[in-house]
C-alpha cells in the first residue's frame, strides 16, 4: 500500500510566526475596548480620562507586536 500525501508544506515556518505574533496582540486590543467601553458604560463622566488610557495601553500592545514580528524576520 502506497503512501497518500494529503497535503506539502513548502516555504519556511516564519510565515506561521507572524500569524501567532498578530494574533496575541489583537486579543489583547479586543480585550482593552470591550472592558473600556463596559466602564464608560457605568461611569460616563470619567470617559475622557477612560480614553486616553485606552490608547496609551493599544500603543504598548501594538510595540509588543511589532516587537515580535521584527524579531522573526531577524531571525529567519
């Protein structure tokens, strides 16, 4: 009995690596504007102060994920 090849992997594993670096950071942005918004939904008054904070914590989980996608090009 022969052997079946269902499927081939070709090109390096890297391209899986960005995937799973995007993927963490977007769960993570996804979790930062769901309880920003679950707050200003029962404090409205301190929105703008919510806000602010909101971006500043999107900004460090986006370097954390253009940290991981430079270091797997440097290191492929």
């Amino acid at each position: 009995m022969g052997t079946t090849i269902l499927a081939e992997i070709t090109g390096n594993l890297s391209s899986l690596s960005y995937g799973v670096a995007a993927l963490g950071p977007a769960l993570g942005i996804g979790m930062i504007g769901a309880k920003t918004v679950e707050s200003m939904a029962r404090q409205p008054e301190i929105r703008g102060s919510l806000q602010t904070t909101m971006i500043i914590a999107i900004a460090f989980v986006e370097i954390i994920a253009l940290l991981a996608i430079v270091t797997g090009l440097l290191f492929s």
